[in-house]
C-alpha cells in the first residue's frame, strides 16, 4: 500500500513539475520597446521577395571587370577597409557563355591548406608596388579561406555573388593591383 501512494505521490510530482516549467518559460523574457516589428518583403510580379532582397544588398557600383577563360567574368563592385584592419572585397562571378561551365580550380590558388577546403577564390591575392607586398586571402584557423566557397558549376548567364577578406593596406596606399588566377588583373583604388 506503501507503493501505491509513493507512485501517486511521484506522478503529482512530475505533472506538478510540468507544470511549474511551463508557466516558468520565458518568465525572463521581456517585451523590447525598441526593437521594430518585423517586416517581410511583398514579392512584386514574377520575383520572389528572397531574390528581390538579395537584389536590393548587391552593390551596384563596378570598380572593375575581369576577364576569365570561356566567357566567365568576375566584376568586382566594392572594396572596403574596416577599423579592424581588414579589406574586404565584393562582387560577382558571370558566366556569358551560353552554356554551363565549371570554374577552374586554379581559383582556389596552391596552398595545400586552402585546397583541402573545396573550390573558392583563396588564390586571390592583392599587389601593392609602392609598399612592395603581397597579401593573401586570409584564413580562419582551421586554414579555411576567408572567401566564397563551395564554387563549382555557373549555368549559362548564371552569377554567382562572392567576397574575398584579405589584410588592410596602410592607409597610405591608394592603389593595389588585384589579382585570380585564370583572369587578367585590374587596378583597384582604395579610399
């Protein structure tokens, strides 16, 4: 008879229990006056409000276009410096071929420590002839690029949006000679 009321007394327990951590959750949470209410994108006619928002965060400036092999491109849009003494560089990857490509794994550079990582733009490289350097995509410390990745296939007319992290020049240097393999180099000016 013992068990029978130590059974009823455990099972009032954990329904009670349940019971305190379902009132109890979210007991911390407060409403936030400041925080503005969530907004969603309205897709317009034949557009999806997802590639419509990715529309409107592209850069649509163009600071410089570079020619690859078999009709792919790679237009860069942006270069900019941030107080954490990085350059990050945006763009895209165009394939004007009229039929699908797979981009070259030279791309990606030689390091062996960038290749283990798949496709991406970690041969990259900026060249700055007045402070005589070379810098280098930059790597987590796992040696991933810190780049796009996963580059493999462009469909025809296809884009594909990319960025390229490297160290921050001296602010002296106004002009740095960009360089991928595969694709002719352009000049980029910094401010």
């Amino acid at each position: 008879m013992n068990v029978r009321y130590a059974r009823r007394g455990l099972s009032s327990l954990a329904v009670a229990s349940m019971a305190l951590l379902t009132v109890g959750c979210g007991a911390d949470e407060k409403p936030k006056a400041d925080k503005p209410a969530s907004t969603s994108v309205a897709p317009s006619k034949g557009g999806s409000a997802t590639q419509e928002s990715q529309a409107a965060e592209e850069p649509t400036e163009t600071l410089a276009v570079l020619k690859g092999n078999d009709g792919v491109e790679l237009v860069l849009s942006s270069a900019e410096r941030d107080a954490g003494g990085f350059l990050t560089i945006k763009g895209s990857l165009k394939n004007t071929s009229s039929r699908s490509l797979a981009l070259p794994g030279q791309i990606r550079g030689d390091e062996t420590e960038v290749m283990k990582h798949g496709n991406s733009l970690g041969g990259a490289t900026l060249l700055d002839s007045a402070g005589k350097k070379r810098y280098y995509v930059l790597r987590d410390t796992d040696g991933r690029p810190l780049t796009t990745t996963g580059l493999d296939i462009l469909p025809a007319g296809g884009t594909a949006t990319v960025f390229m992290q490297f160290p921050a020049p001296p602010a002296s240097t106004t002009e740095v000679s960009f360089q991928l393999p595969t694709f002719e180099p352009a000049t980029l000016k910094l401010s």
